[in-house]
C-alpha cells in the first residue's frame, strides 16, 4: 500500500555506483561572506573540493536585493566554469555559500542538489551542509503530521522546516533551535540576508575551518580550498562551535553541549586532498607515516614498492622510504576515465579491458611487488590490479593496505556499501589473501593508524577519533537506522525525461 | 526593505506580452480517470486546448504504485508529441490530469507551471485549474506566519498549503475545507491515489464539462477537448458542484452556500473554440448571431464584409448573411507566425513589416471595406490592420466590433492589461475611430450581446452572465487588490540560467 | 554489391510523409542585394514563403570580405527568429540569399539543407533553387568518373561541379555555363561577391519574382514575400531569362534557346498563397473563380457550403456565391497542430483521434452539405473528413473539387506520391466516390480549368500551362527517369546520431 | 581583397590556446579489422590515446553493406562513452578506424574533424592520421585550379582528391599514387570497403604500431591503445612502410624509395603515454633514465626532489634515486581541472588562484627543493610554479628540465608557438634561470638524451633521430613554409551558431 519511489538518500544501504571500490565523503561546503566577487571564488572553491562530491553542485548568491541560484548535476568545472561565464556572470553579491554532492545520479534527485533555499517570515535563507543527520526521517514524519509539505529527500529540508516554524525571533536563533532538535556529524553553512552562519557538530566528526582573504571570511571544509584563491587559513572551527559572520566580524558561539570530540579519522587515510592540513596535520604527512608505519608493522622482501594511483602514491613512498626499497610507477592512471566510460558489451569485457590502469609492464616484469593501497571496501578493485600486475610478469605480489579492515557501514555521511558487501565483514585477513590473489596481504593496526596521526594508541575507553568504520564504535546515536521498519515512505513524483 | 523579485502572476497589472491585442483566457483543464492509456489522452485533450494557454502544459498521471510528471514551457505538441513519444511512455497509469497555461514567460516560472503536485500525510496528489483566487495572497501572508514554506508564486499552491493542515480526515473533505477558504473564479481539477475530483466556483464563471468515452470519466474545459478522442459530452459542471470521479463511478456534492450563476460571457465572444458547445449553446452560432446582430444595429453600406483573422470570421459570416454583403477574405493571415519571431531592427521595423497579415490587395481596392474583429483592447493591432486596408485601395473602411467596449480588467483568471491601456477606459467610440483611422466604428450594445446569447435582454440587477470587463460589475469580491499596498513580497531565488 | 543509402531525393517515389494528403511544392527562394540589412529581410521573406517549404530553411549572407551561412532543419520562426537574435547577427553584409525546403526529413539529410556554397578558383558562392533538375544524375555519374568529390544527395551540387569545371572566364558565364548541361524546371538564384544572379527555366514552369525596396533588388519565389518587407513588385522574371543585381543595377540575358511558357498551373489551385500575384493574375481570385465554375458545371441541391479548411475556403467562397447557398465554417481546424503530433498507439487511435480537423456539429446536423477541396491526391483524408461530417448528422455530403483528377505524379520540383498511389489513376470517379463516401463526387474540367485562369479553353496542341499531373504531358523530357535503372548508387555516411 | 576566414591549420603559427605550456602531439589514430565490435574497440582504443588530442574524436566503421561514422568536438568518453551508447551501438561493423585530434577549437572546425570520409567512383572510404603535410597547401592550390572543390582546411582532404584523380586500378594503387605526392611527416590509415590501410612516411618520424586481438589485426600510434582491450603488440610498422589488412591477412609493401628513420626523439620525452613501448624501448624507462643522466649531468645539494606534475614524475624518480635524495609529491595537481575552468576575473585572478596545482607545504618548508619538469616552452607555467614552491617556504629551488632547450618550431604535427615565442630561441639558460626566479637550471644535453634512450651520442652527421625542436635540423623539406607568401586563401563560410 506504500508509494515510495526514492530511497531517503543519506542512509548506506543503496549500492554505490561507483567503480574504484573506495568509500567516498559525501559532500563539501564552501561559503564567503564580504567579497566584491563572492560567487566566481565559491565556484573555485567548490573546484578545490571536487573530491568531496561529483555528483553535483550548487552556489546561492546573495546581493543585497536577491538571492541568485545555479544548482545542477556534474561538475563544478562543467556548471561554473569558462562555458557557464553567462550563468557565474548572475551570481552577483558579496555573500554565497556552494556545495558539492556525491550521491546517487538521476534526474528526479535534481531537487536534493544543495545549497536549499526556502523563504521565510523573515525573509530567505539558503543552506548547505556536509554529513548526515540521523534523526532526520524521525523529524520529517511527525512535520508531515503536522501539515509540512516536503520538496525533496534531501534531510537538510527537515531543517529546513524546524527553521520556520521555530517560535524563536533571530534568525540565528532560529537556526540554533532547529539544530537543538538535530542528531548527527554534520557541517552546515547557512546564508541569510546579512550573515554567513557555520555550526559543526558537537563531536566535530565533520571537517570546517575558517579563512580569511583580503576583508572577506570563509568557512569551509578543508584548507585547499582556502589555497586556490590565496585565502589565508585562520582556524579550524571547533566541535559544537556556531560561527556568525557578518559585516561586524566573526561572533562564536557554543550553545550545544560539550561532547568529546571524534574527528573522522578516514579524512587522513584517504577522504582529505594530501595539500590539506586538518585539526592541525598535514594529510600527505599522515599518510607518508602510515606507509612508515604499515612498512615497520609488516616487513616483507621486495623489488619495487608500487602504489595503487593516486590515493596509494603517499603512503607508498613513505612504505619505500622505511622499507629502503625503490618506490616506482608500477601502475599508470589514465586520468581522463570518467564515470562515463562503460564497458560496452560483454564480448568487449571479455577482452579484459582496461580502462584506468595499466600495467606498466618494465617495472614489474620478474620482480617482488609491494602494492600499497589505502583500503579495502569490497576487493573488487584489487583483484584487478593484482591480477593485471600478475599478467605483467610480477614474481611476487604483497598488498599492503594504509588502513584498518572496513568492517562497518558508515551512517555519518560517507558513502559505503550495506555491512554484508564490506569484504573485511565477511572474511578474515588471510581469506581476503586468498580472494585477492596476493602472496601476503597486511593491513595497519588499530594503534598503528593512531600512532601515524600523533596519538601514543587508540584509548579504547574514550576514543580520540570516530574510527566506528573499523571498530563498529559509534559516536553518535543511530535513530533512524533503529527506527527503520516504521519509517513512512514519501510519494514523490517521477519526473519523465 | 523588501527582497522582491517576481510578482505574484494572478495580478492584471503585467503587461501581456503579446502582440496580437486581445485578452487571453489563462488556462485550460483536462483530467481523466479509468482509461489505459490516460496520459496520452490526456495529452491530446490539452491540444484541443491549445488556444486557453500556449506558455507551458503539464501532465500528472497515477499508475497505481506511483505518480509521474512532465511540465515544460511550450506547447503541447512540442512536450507531448512525437518527438517526446519516451516521455509520454512514462507517464504511465489509467489516470492523469493536465494543464494548459498561459502567463509570463521566463525560466524563473517554470515552477509555476502546473499542475503541481505534493506529498501529503495521506499521500501525494496533483491539481491544476483555470481562473484566479482573488484571496490567495491574503491567506498565504497567513500561512507563512505559520511556518509554511511556500515554492512558487502560483495561487494554486496556497490550496496546497490549505489541504495539509486541513483537520478533516478524507481527502475530499479536506479539499474542500480548503476550498472553502478560497475567494475566487476557478475551475479546480485533482488528481489522489483513489480519484479524480473536479470542483467549479460558486458562481461557475469559468467552464467545466464531464464527459465519457468508455468506461472513463473526463473533466475539461471544453466540449472540443472530448471531440478530439471521441469522447461523449455528458453535461456541464454545476457552478458550486464537486464531482469525484473513482472507480464506483461519479459522485456529485453541493458543499458550498449557493450563488447566482454568471458564466464569462467572453467565452462566447472570444476564448473558447468555436466547435465547442458551452452552457448548452454552440459558441460558433452565437459569434454568427452577435454578427447578425450588429448588421442590424451599426448598418452601412459596403461592397465586402472583410474578417480580421481567425477570430473575426464567424461573427463576418453571421454580418454579411444579414446585411446581404459578399464575405471575403481580404486580409490572408500566415499560420506559421508563432509569437517567436520579431521585427529584427528598426531599419527592417520601419519598412512596414507584415508579419501576421497581409492584404489580400484583389479584395479590398477600390471597395468599401466593412472589417469585422472581436474586440478592440488596446487597439494597437486595429490601427495596424486599418492602415494596411486602405494601403492596399479600400475607399472606405468601417469598423465593426463583435463585442462592447471593454473598459474594465479582469481578475478571474484573464490575462487583461492595466485599465489605463484598455483604449475603451480612456476614449469615447469616436475618439477611438479618429484613433484607429476608420470611417466609421461600431460595438455591439450590452442588450445586443445578450440576445445574441439568447436572453431577452441583460438583465441589470441579477446579470445573467459576468460581464465586468463591459461593465465593472464584479461578482466575486477583490480581496488582494484591495488590500494591495499591505501584501508581503516573496523572496523567491532567481535562477540563473 | 551496391552500397546504397540514400536515394537521390529528387525522384518522386518516395512516400510523402505527411498527412495532409496534398502535393507539395519542394522550394522557396528569396535573394536580396544592396540592403543593410539583407539576412533579416531574407529570414522574412523565406517566413514568407514556408508554405512552400517547411522541413529546413537557410541563408548564406556576403559582408563584403566573408560569407556566413546558417542552415537547419525546421521552420524560419524557429531557426532565424527571436529566439535565434544571435545567428541572424552573425549573418552580417548587404546581400544574402535564402532558401526553404520540402524534404524527406532526417539528421542524414542536413547536408542536403540548401543554399549550398564552394569555394571556386573565382572565390565562394552560394546558390539555391526551387524545381527539379532532371537529368542531375546522369550528369553526376560523368562526374564522378572523371574524379569529381559529391558531397550530398542534392542536385543542386551538381550544378556546383559544372562551375568549378568549367572553362569560362567570369562568374557569370561560368554559371551559365553550367546551366546550359543542366535540363529541368527551376528557378536559381546564386550570391557571388559581386552579384545576385536568378535563372529561370526555359519554360518557367516555376515562378520568380523581381522586386525593389529603396536601394536592394528581390528576386524571390511569390510576391507575398515582397509584401513582408514592404518591398514593391516589379515584374515576373521570364522564361529563360538570367538576371544578375550587381551594384551597377541590373542586367537581364537571355542565353538559353526559347521554350514555349509552361507556368504551373497547380500555383494557382494550391501552391502559391492567395495573397499572391503570379504571371499577372490573383491567386485568391483565380481560386474564387475556379469555385465559381464549378458551381456551374456540377450543380447539386445544398443547405450549406463548407471548405475543408484551410485550402478549400476561397473556392468555397467562390462556389457558394455562384450557388446562391450559405458558407459556412462546418469544419474547424486546430492552427497548432503542427506535423509533430501523431496519434499515440492503436488504443488511442481506435477512439478516432480528431487532431487538425474538428467538426462543428452545429452547422452539420441535419444538412445537405457540399464540401469544397484543392484536389485529391491519396484520398485518405477525404474519407476522414467525410466519415467526421457524416458523424456529424450531415444529411447528404456532396464534394466538389477545384482541380481536376491528379493522374500523373510531377518530375518538376514538386513532392508526389509515386503514380499508383494517386487515387484518380487507379479510380473512376464513380470509384472514387463510393470509396470516399460522398452523395457526389465532381472534379472541375480541364477546360473549366483554364477558364477559370483566364484562358478561352486549353490549346491541347500548344497547352498555355504546365498541367502534367493532371494530362500525363510533360513539356520537358526526363532523363533520369527513364534512365533510372543504370544509376550508380552513392555511398554516402550514415551518421550516428 | 582576399576573403580569408580560416587559417590552414597545420602550420605552427597560431597561438596554442593551452594553459600547460607544453607542445602537443596534434593526434592518434587506431584502426581494426576482424573486430565483431570494431567501433567500441576503437573507442576504447582513442581513450586510451587520449593524451594524443583532446579537441575532437572521430570514429568510421564499415558493416558489409554501409559506413557509420560519429564525429564530434571533445573528448572520446563524452562522445563514445555510456552516455553514448546510442551513438556506438549504430556504428556497426567488423571494421573501423578513428581519431583524436589536438587542434584549434571553434564550431568553424567541426568539419576538420577526423575521420574523413569520400565517395569515390570506386566506392566510398575513410582515412585519417597523425602528422602533418609540408606540401598540402601547394598541392591544394593545384587541385582548385582544376576544378577540384574543398570542403575544409584539413590537409587530410588534400589526399582525397588527389586519391579520387588518380588514375591508378585498384584502391591500394591510388592511395599509394596519392601519398607519392604527399611530402609529410605521417601516419596514415585508411578503411575501405575490403581493407584496413596504414602508411607511415619514409622516414618514420610519427609512431604507428601492428596488434592482434584473436583474428582482428590492429593499426595504432601507441601500444598502451593495444594494452587497454587487451590485444597483443605484434611490431612497429616500418619508415616507408605499407600494410594492408584484409579477410586474407596482412600485406606489406615498399613502395616509397627508401630514407633514413628519424623518428621523433619528443615521444620518449613527454608525448608517449609512459606505459607505452616505442621502438622497442620502454617509455618510462626512457623518462627514468633521462633523470638519472641529469642528475650526474648538473648535480645540485637538496633536501627534496620534487616532480612538477605529471609529466615530470618518471625524470624525477630517475633523478632522485640516483642522487639519493627523497623524492616528494611538494606539488599537488587537481585533476579535475580541465581546461574549461578559467580565472574569472582580474580581482580574482589578483588573488593568485591555483587552479591546477597546489603547494603541499609540508613538503617544501624550509627545503633545498629539486623541481624536475619535462621541457620548458614559453616559461608561463614555470615561473608560476617557482612563484608558489617559493611562497611555500622553500629555501632553495633548482629546476631540472628533462630535454635540452626547446628552440625550434615543429612542423610535423605537433603544436608549438611561433619560434619567437619560445623562451630557449630567445635566451641563454642563464636569462631562463633569472626569469623564471630559480637557483639554478639546468637542461639534459643533447648526448645526454641520447645516451639516456640508448645511443652511444647523438650522430650529427646521420642523427637517429628527429631533434629539430632542438637543434633545427628539419630532415623533410618545408614546402609549403617556404611557400607561404603565395598561398591562396580559402573562402570558407563562417557557420553562425
């Protein structure tokens, strides 16, 4: 008797599309407030984070008068580049806030591409957030009960709705009651008619810092995005923090209450761009010490260390420069792939196609390979690249990976597939050996990974880092998930195209 | 301090856009239930309706388990036709309903365009109508006091807003409990899981016809809309009347206070199709008769009674049958025009373009000339035309209007210019003739027009029909217009595009 | 072991894809010298002229240092109108030519969109035409033996080659030339960087026009695209004569051996608009008058005359003025058609879709109805239209004609069915009546015919008019016809789209 | 007095329109015969070139009875990828070649685009290729005198003619005819009707390779286009050689009068993919060891080694294992970028945007850094990236370039700026170092690159191969540069769009 059509899309059970079998961060927000030409350098920014979320991406501009939009699916290059100068051109004001999405394609989830606007009693608002809200389907039902029309899936319109019914007066009031009543590891930026407001949530498991550039200030969700147009770091904000930036300055406040904090330790392992520096480390740096630590932790003889491209190529070296073993190219990435390049038929993927990597035979054929990859989600990938390295010549094969077994889902706003699919949840290290086709496969240790990122060990008893993807500790209460079999579905049309 | 940027579009005080000087009905409606194939019916039935509104056409359809749209500016034909045969594949299901609109253009309106659809507590349902809720600024002003969050301009989402916090249990008491909050002239069709309900204003100033084709059930606008797929006329919708159409078959309902009928009696003169029946009369006869009528009243002598095409033909048929002249078609108009194509510059303007007319030259030189149109609204076209005439040699021109004056705007879902442009608001009928250029001019009188119709004559204290346009005598009270000056302004985003 | 797949599209064997069961003319031309302006007035005078052709239009502009072009498939309005500001901009320069054309549609087929250009030893010129060159493929086969590169399936690139080859000096003489290998009935127009050059066939078979506003000389397909721009007529162009505009004026030729004139006489029944003159005489009058003969000759006892729209409505005109009986508007045509719509599926067309035509019941019903058409090509629409005012409650249908039976299919630039597809050349007229379901069935005579053009009779030695469709006399002889069967086949690309 | 539009666009004079400040190969080519899916193959193969043009792609297949052909401005995934699937699943057939070309972008050239494709009395064929003409443009001139009509400004349609004049039998014969004509640097291939044809010029400057995939041969510029559908490298065609492929297998001729190999020394140094095998020589072993010579050749004290990426990654490996410094990713390339992001304005651009590469600060803080690039053309880039590892904190920055001065243009299908724009034809290393604001830099000698790929030293007397773009030893004549004061300009139509 239901008449769903769409999945709420924040919740891990739908398969990814995607090919290169890794987790992926679901989003990243980028706002400036005070700048003659804020929408051009959200855009840039957005381009700096497009790691974040490829899906799509969006801007809204304030101007003083009118707020202006361009959301769309692809990427920011695609949608706010040279061939859209027309459509930046009407992005005027000295305000905006712009997100990048990664999540399922599809026409009909036009409507969840972020930043959403809605207007209010006192006046309009756009908002963006990275993260995931776990009550969000909880709250939804009973607005619905309560006479709310729903837009989207998207969870940012249930706050969407708690904003305007808030009995509060400000607007930034406003907003913080709404997010009294969230539960979940998120950072949101939000744009009104005379403030840029940022708020991260109280166990800071989502990435946001605050920059500087000339008289303008940003917050955004890694410092890169601060490097490409000049913009001065200044600080990450703090867990549970709400920043409101104005033309009067930067005004912090902290009316959640104090929890420990649980930064996502996945941004150093493979989510961050390795130029970031998050809670005040270099991510390339982590990652060359994890490649120390997992070339100390398990040692093996070798010829060549050899990374999986791009995300093994740090930790590679680091492995190669503890391990004293030559560090090569063993492996070549054809960077102009795309999602978009499909393997056309099954006599054509009979032939064994290769449509991102290659071998590159002169450096593997007759020697020990250390392959050095930063996770293992489902192993589909590796078993690939091992066999694609055996066809090469390779005498030996050993998989060393930069990171714990994958064992959980995620539900903070990453993208992973269902528990059952995690290949670390079904098998243990020497089945995954034997599935992958490698002569020895080791992954670092808990306390190793703590180590790399300049902790003594993991304290089991009050974990430093939200690390619930390796160990199942979950931060943050999982309301919905609990909740799941009451869960009303949502009749949303499906728009033909 | 306002943040304005689109104006709420049920106002007469835009100016129409469009060339051809005549009001404009602003809507046309089709719903179905219980066909197979209910959306390319459907489709179908919006092209017979072509002429109610050429900006943007929609279609929702129920396939049982799901509701699918398409909603696009331009024609029917253009979105539904051949060349959109997959998307007409997907609006599958043995219920739809659809929508004609004719309004300003623009990308920022294509969420206007309807029908509109949403999620409620009970389920989604879409609806869609022709005419103009002259209270729906007032109530929505209301409602986000509430903390209603509203997306469009569209009138037609405050009944949205007004279904989902309706306390009644049913979805037809809720629809019509919100109906019941509605001031205004409509003609309302919605589409839920379970049925197809139909709702005309009290006083049933806009069209509504059920008919049958099969076991299915249709509500239209017009007779000529169930011609195009066979389908049989059953009656008129009462004015005040809710019909629900489900698969028991029809029920009718009677909910609001009753009111004295007064039918748009423009319709006969102008908006409907001349094959359509309405209110049990053939709209080509009356246009004949209102011709015959006018013979008599304005007689002069002539050599050939010339129709401003299309709309002038019939009323010029019925003229020279009673005033013993030969009909001809002296002026040829060019079908392909379309409303795209514009005088590129002022060089080529100032050669006279004639892009929609042109004299027939062999018909009208040397003759007297009696030219017969419909209306005269700001009298742009008719100067244009009359020039033309004589250019071409007519000796002496005379103008013969199928209507009275038309001194006031509308506010019932007509697309009418500001009152200080109607040329009938400022000018007597010879300062008009000395304007157009004419030898003589003549409009049909107030009585003239209702015998025409088949009434003795207009009946002054209880108006048969709503003449306002003629007379200023509106039946349904004004309420945004005269509470114009308080109105909040939405702050809706400006899409750059 | 042939590679076909396109055929020569000149031919008349292919089936007309349209369904409005009427011969075609395939062309319509427009050029322009010495205007500001001349790529917007041409874009106006080919809007002009889309009745004569409607699948694909194009201008090729000369600014005194480049030509521009813009070709594409679809209307003028669509292509070079308001929406298109930007391309018509581009065409810049004070003389272009223009083109539209009646074609097999298809992406394959764009190349075919004329005017064509090439850059000759002498520089580019662009050139266009309407008719048919009968013996192109013979013509071509010699080419491509001795090397010659074909680009398209358009005879008109064959005329292109013969001016690269030829041995003649100057542009003129070049073009000359080549037109005198070339047998067929056309009217040619070329823009060099010089001149405007028109042709037309010995026999005149097709028209072209000379005309002037201010400074610019026309040389275009039929008046009314004169009309348009404002621009007054000056003379038809004659049989054989070669115009060429240049700056010094123009410079008429008559180089080709003299013909006896063969004008179309099918221009007046159907081809030209009414608001034309063509060779002297009114087209509208000419319909008219044709109507009124046929009154004459086949008198039958009416209550109501009513044209199938839009075509039949001068004639009928004509006819119920003769007859001393009632026109009336009994059948009415939906304007918005358009060729995109087509009926669904078999369920939808089994309700008897009424898409372009709509009977008005109310002046049907109960009536002795004489039904005025153009002609009778495949008869399938006349039976739709029968069967509809039948439904209608006529009481008796009788039909008149204004042509003639069409016996014989056109090798001369016009689109026909192939001859056994035309209904008079397998059906007696009694045949034919019974098959269409009328009371009565009667064609205008041949005599009728020309009278009605102003002629004593037909001279059947020396007949004043091209009339082959209707005789079987072709006044000039068919090469490629009768040579059909050795013709090589082109491999053209089939391009993916 | 010319009516010039459109440069001829193989000469090296325009401006590369390329940010990256590095010559471009202009193409790839691939061709397979036998295939049963021959067109997806092709486009896996083209995706694999990718690197070898990104302007366009083109793909022509053959089915037995028809040629297919897709041809589009941008990349092979956009144009033949799963967005696509419509497209590639019309090219049908067991044969087809295709290419990627690296050229000026703008609507004008889409009819450059490669394949190209003719209609011969023969019967219809495709060819392409990877090179350029030097005497094109002469031949060209010869061929429009008499008669022959060109449609592009591709020196590719050159061949075409001169294939269609030939008087030779049989298709190899007047292919081979025509390429006696030809002067060029080249690899051609060519699909007909029964064959696949590849030719590479006497003196083999451009690569093409033989492969095999079960009974389908392949013809291609690289091996890595073999490795990615997983077929087998058989051989590299020969200098002078020619191979047709057909049902019967593969041919070999001779025909052209034997010249010394020259291949192009550039493909080792950046053009070539680093997987690919030239020559028998592994690319990125060539990359590696010219490192390590350069690292003897100008050794420097450093903290760092630091590859300017991607091209200089493989030299940077080589040069750092051999001085034994730490090699380190200090510069982070986003490759998302594309080149359609431009900065979008003067303010923004003031701000120092880092579109394409970031500093990784914690690489270079405080460092002695090595920078190792591939070649230096203009010097844009370099000072740029010096400007931000500067900014970075380093302490010093030595640059390290993998070729010897870059002095001279290439006129054998490579891209490069007029020779007054390269900085080595314009300054000493000296001048280079100052402008470009390092320490120190130095370029690999010419032996040394010569050792570096295997020679004992360059032979100056019979150089092993083409160096010209360092030492201006042009081993084919430049016909048509030497010419180039007499060139007949081209008339071509400027398409507005």
């Amino acid at each position: 008797m239901t008449e769903k059509d769409e999945p709420l899309d924040h919740s891990p059970q739908h398969d990814s599309q995607h090919d290169d079998d890794h987790l992926h961060e679901e989003c990243g927000v980028f706002g400036i407030f005070g700048a003659p030409e804020a929408a051009p350098l959200t855009a840039l920014g957005l381009h700096a984070l497009q790691h974040r979320g490829q899906e799509s991406c969006g801007i809204v501009s304030w101007d003083g008068a009118q707020f202006h939009a361009h959301r769309a699916l692809g990427h920011v290059g695609e949608n706010f580049g040279d061939d859209s100068a027309k459509i930046v051109g009407q992005l005027k004001g000295h305000a905006a806030i712009g997100h990048n999405r990664y999540a399922t394609t599809g026409a009909t989830n036009l409507r969840n591409v972020q930043p959403l606007f809605a207007d209010f009693e006192f006046g309009g608002m756009a908002l963006c957030h990275n993260g995931n809200l776990t009550n969000a389907i909880d709250l939804r039902d009973s607005l619905v009960r309560q006479g709310c029309l729903f837009q989207s899936t998207s969870d940012t319109e249930t706050i969407i709705h708690l904003v305007a019914r808030s009995p509060q007066q400000t607007v930034l009031d406003r907003v913080i009651d709404a997010m009294q009543k969230i539960v979940g590891a998120y950072s949101l930026v939000c744009l009104t008619r005379d403030a840029l407001i940022g708020i991260r949530d109280p166990h800071g498991v989502r990435p946001l810092v605050l920059g500087k550039v000339g008289d303008a200030h940003i917050l955004t969700s890694e410092s890169c995005a601060l490097d490409i147009i000049g913009a001065d770091f200044v600080r990450d904000i703090e867990p549970g923090e709400v920043v409101m930036i104005t033309s009067d300055g930067v005004q912090s406040l902290k009316p959640f209450a104090a929890k420990p904090s649980r930064f996502c330790i996945f941004e150093y392992i493979y989510f961050a761009r390795p130029d970031s520096v998050m809670e005040g480390k270099s991510v390339y740096n982590a990652r060359k010490e994890i490649g120390a630590v997992l070339a100390k932790e398990s040692h093996v003889e070798a010829d060549v260390v050899v990374p999986v491209p791009d995300s093994g190529v740090p930790a590679a070296i680091g492995y190669a420069a503890a391990a004293g073993v030559p560090f090569d190219l063993g492996i070549i990435r054809n960077h102009y792939v795309g999602r978009t390049f499909i393997e056309p038929t099954d006599h054509v993927r009979h032939l064994g196609v290769k449509l991102k990597h290659n071998a590159n035979t002169a450096q593997l054929k007759g020697k020990r390979v250390v392959l050095v990859d930063d996770s293992i989600v489902r192993g589909t990938t590796s078993t690939k690249i091992v066999e694609m390295v055996r066809q090469a010549g390779a005498k030996e094969v050993h998989m060393r990976i930069a990171s714990p077994p994958t064992t959980h889902s995620c539900f903070y706003g990453v993208d992973t597939p269902q528990r059952e699919k995690l290949l670390a949840a079904r098998m243990s290290v020497e089945e995954m050996a034997e599935l992958i086709g490698v002569d020895s496969l080791a992954f670092i240790s808990h306390d190793g990974l703590y180590k790399a990122v300049g902790e003594a060990a993991r304290d089991n008893d009050k974990p430093q880092y939200c690390d619930a993807c390796f160990t199942g500790d979950y931060p943050i209460s999982l309301i919905d998930q609990n909740d799941g079999s009451n869960v009303r579905q949502l009749s949303l049309l499906a728009e033909a195209s």
